[in-house]
C-alpha cells in the first residue's frame, strides 16, 4: 500500500513540474520578446541623429 501512496505522489509532482514548465516556457518568450524590444529602442535612443543636409542649387534665371 505504502508503494501506491508513493507512485500517486510522484505522479502528481510530475504533473505540478510539467505545468510549471508550460509556465516558464511562455515566461520565457514573452521576456525574449521584451528584452529584443527594449534592445530595438536602446539602439535607436543611442544612435546618433542622421543630419540633414540640404544641397546647394543651381540658380535659375528669373521667368518673366
């Protein structure tokens, strides 16, 4: 009897750890997809600012 008690506690803490680990998988992308997003906004925060440069022209005779 003592070996059955022993077989229904173990299977009951597999099934607890396999919950426990469908838990941490999906812990564990939605934190992939935080820290790749904070990444992303880091990068843009800390790039420097592309300068705008504006091209001289060719002057153009006055219409008229």
């Amino acid at each position: 009897m003592r070996l059955r008690r022993q077989i229904v506690k173990i299977k009951e803490l597999r099934a607890a750890d396999q919950q426990e680990l469908v838990e941490l998988r999906s812990d564990q992308e939605a934190l992939v997809r935080v820290v790749n997003q904070l990444t992303l906004e880091n990068q843009q925060l800390t790039d420097p600012v592309p300068v705008v440069r504006i091209l001289p022209t060719m002057p153009q005779p006055p219409v008229g």
